[in-house]
C-alpha cells in the first residue's frame, strides 16, 4: 500500500491491481481505501456482479501466507 503499487486481498488470495487502479467503476478511491487490506467483505457487496469474479482474476499473484 503506497504510491504506485496497490495490492488487495480477497478471499486469503492477494490481488495486484495497481495496473486497474485508475479503470475501476468506483474510483481510485474505493480501491485505494483497500490496498494492503483484507476487502473480501466490500468485494462481495451488492455493487458488484459476477463478473468482478472474472476481472479480479486477472490480477492474482497468489494465496496469502497463513
């Protein structure tokens, strides 16, 4: 979580969306308040249909370390 680099965890899996940071439908603002956080819970909101599923993999970098 800092300039330039925005990684978010969803579901103990670790997201890299620096690249879709400035695309996202909600703004750079409603990632950013996620980066370097757990955002399971926000991302599973109503805002979002079944294709954030098919999106957000395009980002993953891996499982997080238990």
């Amino acid at each position: 979580n800092r300039e330039g680099d925005a990684w978010i965890v969803v579901e103990g899996r670790v997201f890299d969306v620096t690249k879709y940071i400035d695309e996202h439908p909600g703004g750079v603002k409603a990632l950013r308040a996620f980066a370097g956080k757990d955002a399971t819970k926000v991302f599973r909101g109503p805002q979002h249909g079944t294709q954030v599923d098919d999106v957000i993999e395009l980002f993953l970098i891996g499982d997080l370390a238990k």
